[in-house]
C-alpha cells in the first residue's frame, strides 16, 4: 500500500493505493469538523482489500486552508462543490474502475442529494440522518447542542473570525459560515430539506444507486428513526438499511463517530466491504 497528497483546488486529501492493481475506486466524505486522519484506518482496511481510497478536507478545515481565511464557506458549498470535484477527480485518476464513496454525517447529505455524481456505481451513508436539533432524545444533550450551533458558536465566530470547534468540543475549527448554516438548518424540523436552496427532496428523489444507510442504536444525533427519515427521501433508488449495536459490535460504545475507528475493522468495516463486493 502506497499513500499520495491529493489537492483539488484547494482541498488537500490523501490517495491510498493497493499494492495490487485496484478493483474499485472510493471516496471518503468526511462528517463536519472531521479531520482527515480521523478515516486514515478505513482508507487503509480498503487499500489492503484492492479499492482505492481518497480522504480529505473540507475547504476551511484541517489540511484544506485556515477557516478565518475561508470565513464565507458554508456547508452548502462542501456539498455542492467539494464533494463533486474529489469525486471528479477520483474518477479522472481511475478512469474505467467502479466509483463508490461513503458519506459519514455530512458528507451523507452530500450524497444524499446527489453530489457523489451519476457515474457512483454504489454509496454508503454513515451515521447521516435528518439532523434537526428539535430530533435530539436526550434534553441535555439537545441543549447543549442548540446552545453551541445556534449561541456560543456564532458568538466566538464574531470574536475570532472562526469556530474555535475544537475548544468546543465539536472537532476541526470551521469558518463563520459554516456554523450559522449548520445552526440555521438546524433549527428546521426537515434541516436543509426545508432549505429551498437546497432542493433537497427533488435531488434525492433522482439518486437511482443503490444505498446502504447504516445507523447506531446509541448515536446522540442520528438517531434510526432520523436515518430512516433521510432515506426516506431517496424514494428512486434501492436502499438497504442496518442499524448496529455495541454489543453487536462487540465494544462498550459506537455512537455517532465510532463506526469509522478501527475497532471495527474486523466487524462493521468487513460487512461493508461485503456490501459493496455485492455491488460491485
């Protein structure tokens, strides 16, 4: 396994590559405020197993260039021009070979409304779900949540000229912009769906790949009803559901990141990989 920088127009990722000649090629979208290195393990699980794999950066976060300087980024730019041009580039770089990406949080709504392009063979989407905050089960923790995105975290941006996330406790640092969509859509009881910018439910009813929406019993946010209810609006294609448990998992915990650490190499990442051998 080899690993080279990738920069697409000032998004800065990594390219794993197989020792062997690849099958497949796929793209890691990454979840808000995720680094990068964060799916360095699940990129390296696919290269072994003969797909290449792409990890990156959002404009304004990690590697991708400093979110005061990119303070006007929001996340409908991610969507919209960050996710097709990796997947752009993914596909000039293995012209011939299958396409297939997975979408964790974020980088699910991506996919969800089309971004991952026509040309994805297959998708996944990890821990992505309706996220609105008013869906939070726990008082608390839907508190604590409405209190940075919609409160603390504009505030510091006003004073920093950036989200000092990681002081927050919510990952990467990302641009002023990008904390007042996230708490903007937020507040919607359908998130970017009730956005018309967005057209988010005409672009996921034309998604016609098949789908693997994979939800955790114990995820805060993503709760299976709020990952059924994403879905459900991709009314044109073929999507399967699984839900996991810790204990199914064999660990204490998963919540709404755990699926991509490498505890999961030997469980959740190889039924994925299945899934997508099947689609392939």
């Amino acid at each position: 396994m080899r690993n080279s920088l990738v920069e697409v127009g000032g998004i800065v990722g990594t390219l794993f590559e197989p020792d062997e000649e690849p099958v497949a090629v796929l793209v890691m979208h990454p979840a808000t405020a995720t680094p990068a290195g964060f799916y360095a393990g699940f990129a390296e699980f696919l290269a072994e197993n003969r797909i290449a794999a792409v990890t990156y950066d959002y404009r304004g976060t990690g590697r991708s260039g400093s979110p005061k300087a990119h303070r006007d980024l929001g996340m409908k730019d991610w969507i919209e021009q960050d996710v097709p041009a990796v997947t752009r580039w993914a596909a000039g770089r293995f012209p011939g070979l299958p396409q297939l990406a997975v979408g964790h949080s974020l980088g699910g709504h991506a996919l969800t409304l089309g971004h991952g392009g026509p040309e994805l063979t297959a998708f996944a989407l990890v821990a992505s779900h309706v996220a609105s905050i008013a869906s939070i089960p726990d008082r608390v923790e839907r508190l604590r949540v409405r209190l940075v995105l919609q409160g603390l975290g504009p505030v510091l941006a006003g004073v920093f000229g950036y989200v000092p996330a990681r002081r927050l406790g919510l990952g990467e640092d990302i641009p002023v912009a990008a904390i007042r969509q996230w708490g903007g859509w937020g507040a919607r009881r359908n998130y970017l769906f009730d956005d018309p910018a967005m057209d988010g439910a005409g672009r996921a009813a034309a998604v016609t790949q098949p789908v693997l929406a994979i939800g955790m019993s114990d995820d805060p946010w993503g709760t299976p009803a709020q990952v059924d209810r994403l879905a459900g609006y991709l009314t044109g294609a073929d999507v399967e559901r699984r839900t996991y448990t810790p204990a199914g998992a064999g660990v204490a915990r998963i919540g709404h990141h755990g699926f991509m650490r490498r505890t999961m190499r030997g469980t959740l990442w190889t039924d994925l990989l299945t899934w997508f051998h099947k689609q392939l």
